[in-house]
C-alpha cells in the first residue's frame, strides 16, 4: 500500500538489498583487477603519481612515504593503509 509518495518497507528486506547492492558495487569497482591492464584503482593511483613525479627505472629512488603522501593527498583520501600495502 503506498500511501502519498512514501512507500512502506521492510527495514530487514531493505538493508539486506542494500547491503549486498553495497557490497557488489565495492567487489566490482575496487576489489578485483581491471581486464584491461590488471591493476585494482589504488595501483592505478599510485602509478600516476609516480609518473608525474618523474620517477622510472633511470631516476633516484625517492622514499615510499613521499609517494603515499602524493597519492593520499591528491587521489586517495582514506587511510593509507591500502596504499602502503599497494
């Protein structure tokens, strides 16, 4: 029965659908590698950076932190955990 434009629900049924749209979207966009390349976003993300700072195989090597800190400050503002595990 709709009442108005507020429709009645479930709570249970409701964040049992949300949850598992949550958790899919999550496993599908962040989780698994990319097809194309192979690499999950955080990986991505740190690549970038490294570009932009000039960092390849011929430059000096620059300390881990230094490129976490680029990579959490510009593109990925959570805990840096994933990264550094990255």
């Amino acid at each position: 029965m709709v009442l108005g434009k507020i429709k009645p629900v479930n709570i249970e049924d409701e964040i049992k659908s949300s949850y598992l749209d949550y958790a899919m979207s999550v496993i599908i966009s962040r989780a698994l590698p990319d097809v194309r390349d192979g690499l999950k976003p955080v990986h991505r993300r740190i690549l970038y950076v490294m570009d932009g700072l000039g960092l390849s195989h011929a430059s000096p090597y620059k300390k881990s932190a230094r490129i976490v800190g680029e990579v959490l400050g510009k593109y990925h503002p959570h805990g840096d955990t994933s990264v550094y595990d990255a």
